[in-house]
C-alpha cells in the first residue's frame, strides 16, 4: 500500500495568494493555478484583466511540473530534435509544455503539487510562480499538512 502526500486547499491558497501578490507587484494580471501531485486541479485563480485563454495554459504548466517532476523552463533544452525527450511534448494529449512558468511544489523531498502560472511574458509567468513556489517551501516544507 502507498500513502500519498498531497496539497490541500489551504495550502494551495497560500500559494495563490503569494503568487498573486508578486503578479499586483509587477503589474500583470495573472491565471494562477495549483494542482495535485496527479496533476488534479486544486485551486484556481483569475485575476481581473487575466487572458481567459491563458487559463487552460496555466493548468498545463502546473500539469507538467506535475507529472515531470521539473519546472517546465527546465524541460525546454531536453525536448529539441536530437535530444533524448524529442517528441514529449505531444504525449499527454498535447497538454505536456515546456513554457516558463510551472514549477513543482515539494515537501521532504516529494513532489505534493504544483504551482501553473499564465498570461504575461514567460519571465513574467516564472516570476509569479516562483513567488507561489518560495511561500510554499518557507510555509509547508519539512512537515506535510
């Protein structure tokens, strides 16, 4: 038997609310997303002036730091022609990216979700996510909730 170790919501609150507050900082409304260790929705957040479309991207980032176990920007590199992830890209039906701006949530080592960050500039998506992601590890890493 496993025992699985997971976000909740409030947790996931707390990384939307950072996050949040880094996008209002710099002045970019953002779509902010966390998901599970599965790559299940937890929690969302649209901020007024957030493009609707970028919600759906968002969800995909924090799916694939999910699922990859990396931030998306990391995965760039190893997914051109030549390289050994060649092609990944199209798997889990086309929703697997390697756009800035997703990034693991991690406790003890474990991958319990992950933050998905959409609708500015890749720096500016990498940005707010890693507000997400730093307020996360200061609040929850060492202990599971």
């Amino acid at each position: 038997m496993q025992v699985i170790t997971r976000i909740g919501l409030c947790e996931a609150n707390h990384v939307l609310d950072a996050a949040q507050r880094q996008a209002e900082a710099i002045g970019v409304p953002q779509n902010i997303v966390v998901v599970d260790e599965s790559g299940h929705l937890v929690a969302a957040r649209r901020m007024d002036g957030a493009k609707f479309i970028a919600m759906d991207i968002a969800i995909n980032k924090a799916l694939t730091a999910a699922g990859s176990r990396k931030a998306t920007r990391d995965l760039a590199p190893v997914v051109v022609p030549g390289q050994a992830a060649f092609g990944i890209h199209a798997q889990a039906n086309g929703r697997f990216t390697t756009l800035a701006g997703g990034i693991p949530l991690i406790v003890d080592g474990v991958v319990v979700g992950a933050v998905g960050v959409s609708s500015g500039s890749t720096a500016e998506d990498q940005a707010v996510a890693e507000a997400g992601a730093s307020a996360f590890a200061e609040r929850f890493a060492g202990h599971a909730e």
